[in-house]
C-alpha cells in the first residue's frame, strides 16, 4: 500500500452479542468478534463473514517483571485456542508492545528476535493519538494490525515515553 493510505477500517457494531467489530482490511472483509461475553480468559476471534474461523487472539496472564511490576500477555492463534497453533507471543514493553514467533523467543533475546512492535504514539496539535506499527520482512503485518487493534481496544499498550525497550532488562 502507498505511504500514508488506509490500509484498515474498523466499524465497531452497536447491538451485536459477540462485540463484532467488521474490518476492511486491504480490500478483504473480516470480522472480530468475542466468542463468549462471559469468560475466564479474554479471547477474540477473526472470522470471515461466512463464520470461518481464521485466527484467535488470547489475552495470557501479566508476567511478573523483576521490578514486581507486571505486563501484559497475548498470544496469536491459527484457528481457535485449543488447537494450540501459536503464531506469535506478544508482551508489553516499556514503550512499545513486542510480538516475537514464541514466549521461548522472547525470553532467549528479547532486544532483536521481535518480529513486530506497536508503538502508541501521544496526541499533538498536528496529530491525533496514533499506533506506529512496525513489522519485520516475511510476517504477516494485516494479522499484527489487528491484534494492535484489540489489545489497544483493551487499552493492554503502554503510551511511547520516548524510553527504550532496553530497560525493562
């Protein structure tokens, strides 16, 4: 997509059961939705408008930092959550949230094995409230796009500080 062109449209719908949310995205419909309202684990889903379930994004427990400090977990499913296809592992950062291939990835190098990050950049008096979203070479960025969108929905991103991801080390 050219520079500075919408490459996504999220149109939240107002009376839906599952909190759907309808997406363009490149020309191609989906849908997010909640499978169960009420849930232990907060898990969304991306479907095509058939009902055919694509991916899964699952909220995980906080990971306690060394500081006692805790943040937040995601994880990206093929399919549905129990099939346990792990696409990528997600983690709050200091500044930016960070999705690497898998939690083993994350926890053997996490300043350069990430393969994505998000990065919640504040309002100016140009620009509103933005995500920055940056992916590597090979991945799948509409797939990061909207997970960016959930976990920045469940407001699990930490606003750009202007720190570095170094040093919550």
């Amino acid at each position: 997509a050219p520079a500075n062109s919408i490459v996504a449209k999220f149109n939240k719908r107002f009376f839906s059961l599952h909190g759907t949310t309808d997406v363009t995205l490149l020309g191609k419909e989906y849908l997010l939705q909640k499978p169960h309202m009420v849930s232990v684990q907060t898990t969304w889903r991306v479907t095509l408008p058939d009902d055919t379930i694509l991916f899964s994004f699952q909220k995980g427990e906080c990971k306690r930092r060394k500081d006692g400090g805790c943040d937040a977990e995601w994880r990206i499913f093929h399919g549905r959550t129990h099939q346990k296809q792990v696409l990528y592992y997600g983690i709050q950062r200091t500044s930016t949230f960070k999705f690497y291939k898998s939690e083993a990835d994350y926890e053997h190098n996490p300043l350069q094995d990430w393969r994505a990050e998000v990065r919640k950049l504040l309002p100016s008096k140009k620009e509103p409230a933005s995500l920055k979203v940056t992916v590597m070479p090979t991945e799948d960025a509409g797939l990061i796009l909207l997970a960016a969108h959930v976990i920045d929905s469940l407001e699990d991103l930490v606003r750009d500080q202007g720190t570095s991801d170094t040093e919550d080390q």
